[in-house]
C-alpha cells in the first residue's frame, strides 16, 4: 500500500520535472517575432559625454502611440522612429512623467493597424515572480535599424526589490520597486525596451544604465507596468500608474507632476568658492564657514575640488549644478588637490541655515 504510494508520489515529481524541463527548453523564436513587432527603434539628440543617440520604445496603440523611458533622446526636434518592417517616420513627445522615469511619443504620420501591446491588459495581471522566464528585447548598442529585429536575451527575474540607482552622482529619477534581471539587459540603446514573459506578455519596461548605489554595480532592471508613484498636482499629492499615463497621455490629457523641490538649493555645505570671473572658473574655495560641514570634514581654503563622488568637476558652475542634486542628509567624496597632493574627504550635507550666514 505505501510502495504503490511513493511510486504514484515519485511519478508525480518525475512528470513535473519532466514538464518544467520541456518548458524550459521550449523555443522562444515566436515570442521573439512577435514581441519584435511592438516595438521600435528611436532615434535622437544624443552623441555627446558618452550618452547614445539611439533607443528603443513599446508601441502601445495601433495608432502609432510609443511608450519609452523619459532620458535625453527625446531632447530633439529630430525625434525619428524606425517599426519591425523598415517603415521610418518623424515623432513628437505628447507627454512625460519624470516621476516614472516614462514618456510618451507619437509617431507624427496618420499611421493604422499597427501591433501593439495592450498596457491596461499587461497592468491588469499580477506581479512576476523571482525565478520567472523571460526576455529582454531592445536596440541596444544600435544593432538593429529600418526592419532589422531587436536584440534579444533570455533570462529569469532575479528579485523584486526597491531600485537604489546613480547615473555619476545623480539619483535614478524613479526609485519604486522594480524587477532586477539576471541578463545584462541594460546597455546603452536599451532603455525603453520590453520585457516579456514565456507567452509575450508585457512585464515592464527596460531601465537607464545606472549603478547601485550601495555596491557601485551596474544593475539591470525593468520598470513593471503595475507601477505606481505619488506626484504632485496643484501641491497636493496624486497618485499615477503606467495604465493611467498612458490613457491620459493618449487622451492629451495628462498633466505632469509638479517637481517636488522647485525652491531646493540642495543640502548645506558650507563652502566659499572664489569668484566665478571668467567662462571656466576651476572651484578653489575661498573661504570655510566656521561650524559648516565642510569646517567639520576639514577642507580648507585655497583646496581645489577636482571630483565628487568620482565625476571630474572642472568648473565653479558645473560644481554648483552637481551640489544642487545633493540634498540634506546625503553623503558625498570630495579628493580635492591640496599643495601637490590629492586628498580624499567625506562631506555629509546638512539642511539650509534659515539665516543667511553663508555666502553660498
């Protein structure tokens, strides 16, 4: 009685092992054609401090409606679109939410009947799990162009935790949870691309290059379509998912979140730096308020600030712009050259003084 048992129970397991590994072995060529003619090839303004002038975007309606990841491509009156069958065509943004780190483009032709992925529908079903099988596809390093199809790598989900990520020294614009990826997915061309389970079902969209912030390693990851984030609308809080961007956006409905810190200085530092007389000041500080956090990391007057956090700072300006992005709290490494040496130091910023006793 129990041997027929365990036999029934080991035969069980056998054809479950058995399933799991034909699954698993399965050709993932028609997911691959099939995801391929949802998505398209951007390119635009780009070329300059390394950033690519090349992209990837998920249609997201018959009409020509691209979704795609709110970076610096779209900073053009050049936005073009290259689909799955050569078609090329001029875009526009019609909307963006830098809170989702998301946008939305329009191809700016009367186009129809294209294959899109359904954003309500991929919203609407739950969560992946760490261990599910997927696919990344996208135009990275600018492999594919007019009908040439996008890259593709397979994989699983490695974990669904909260995205800590720096692009230098500035934070990744959406900090949600995210799907990490246990394929190198997020190389430069990538952002924007799709990311698919076994059956073709949108799962997320493809992130940035961008480093974690506790470790210092590039990370690869997917926003998913079941995000969610708070903006601020009218300086009161509103919450926003992908779906609800996307509708709106089509709609040309859609107002962007106000930013959060319009007035934000960054956090306090302390720091005088010499005057800015000419086009490419270098930032020697001047003078070091007493009790500030710069007195207490010991820099000192005549230092020359050669780099934060690791980016070459050359500039009185660019050195401004960068400590505008550090707010109270945060941390950063300043080596800065001291006679004829380079010295390493930690400055932890603290909140803004109410009264005026810095000149800075």
């Amino acid at each position: 009685m129990y041997r027929a048992s365990w036999r029934s129970v080991g035969a069980v397991c056998l054809a479950l092992v058995v399933g799991v590994l034909a699954w698993a072995q399965q050709p993932f060529t028609p997911v691959a054609v099939s995801a391929n003619k949802r998505l398209v090839k951007l390119f635009g303004a780009g070329g300059f401090k390394g950033l690519p002038s090349y992209g990837t975007g998920i249609l997201v309606s018959e009409k020509g409606h691209i979704l795609t990841v709110n970076n610096h491509l779209l900073s053009t009156t050049d936005l073009r679109v290259h689909l799955y069958d050569g078609r090329f065509y001029q875009a526009r943004v019609l909307a963006r939410e830098p809170e989702l780190d998301l946008a939305l483009v329009k191809i700016d032709s009367d186009v129809d009947f294209l294959p899109y992925f359904d954003i309500a529908k991929a919203a609407a079903q739950p969560l992946a799990e760490p261990g599910d099988w997927i696919l990344a596809l996208s135009n990275q390093f600018n492999i594919a162009v007019r009908d040439e199809p996008m890259s593709v790598q397979r994989g699983v989900i490695a974990a669904y935790a909260e995205l800590r990520g720096r692009r230098g020294i500035f934070d990744a614009p959406f900090n949600g949870e995210v799907y990490f990826l246990d394929a190198i997915a997020c190389n430069p061309g990538a952002a924007g691309g799709a990311l698919v389970n076994r059956k073709g079902e949108l799962l997320g969209i493809l992130g940035r290059e961008l480093k974690n912030t506790l470790t210092d390693s590039w990370i690869n990851y997917a926003i998913p379509v079941q995000a969610v984030v708070e903006i601020v609308r009218d300086d009161k809080p509103f919450k926003v998912d992908v779906a609800t961007f996307v509708k709106e956006a089509i709609a040309g409905t859609y107002k962007q979140g106000e930013k959060r810190a319009k007035a934000d200085r960054g956090g306090y530092h302390g720091i005088v730096l010499v005057p800015n007389a000419v086009g490419v000041t270098p930032p020697y500080i001047e003078e070091v308020i007493p009790d500030s956090p710069a007195a207490k990391a010991g820099l000192r007057p005549d230092d020359l600030i050669v780099y934060v956090d690791g980016e070459l700072t050359n500039s009185i300006k660019l050195f401004r712009e960068i400590m505008k992005q550090i707010g109270p709290g945060m941390e950063v490494t300043l080596d800065v050259q001291r006679a004829n040496r380079l010295v390493s130091v930690k400055l932890k910023l603290t909140e803004q003084p109410k009264a005026k006793t810095a000149k800075e």
